[in-house]
C-alpha cells in the first residue's frame, strides 16, 4: 500500500507537510503560522498495487496551537 496526498489538497498544504509513501506517517516540512492558518484538512489517499489498484480515502484534520501568545 502507498500513501500520498489526494488531489484536492492545495499547493500551499502540500509545501508544509511531507507523508512517507511507505508507512502514511505525515511530518510538517515548513513553519505553521497560527495567524496565518489555524488549522489544516489535509485528504489522503491509500493506493494498493492490485490489478486494477483499489485506493481507500480519510480526512486528517490538523488543528495549530498558538503558543507564543
């Protein structure tokens, strides 16, 4: 099974977060600003090898803290 980001998820999502194809593990890869965005719906995909390949969908939300406040 490999996983990776679906189509609809923007540009802008998909430079902030990185997922391992392998494992679906999601890691930020840029700076979340709280007052910029306070919380992200990142849709991923799960895609087998299979003939034809079978994929399944979920929805992570991801909610930013303000910390510094």
């Amino acid at each position: 099974i490999y996983y990776s980001f679906s189509d609809t998820i923007s540009t802008k999502a998909q430079d902030l977060f990185v997922i391992d194809r392998k494992t679906g593990e999601i890691r930020t890869a840029g700076e979340l600003d709280f007052e910029e965005i306070q919380s992200y719906d990142l849709e991923i995909e799960a895609r087998d090898q299979g003939t034809p390949p079978l994929s399944g969908h979920c929805s992570v939300e991801l909610e930013v803290l303000d910390v510094n406040d």
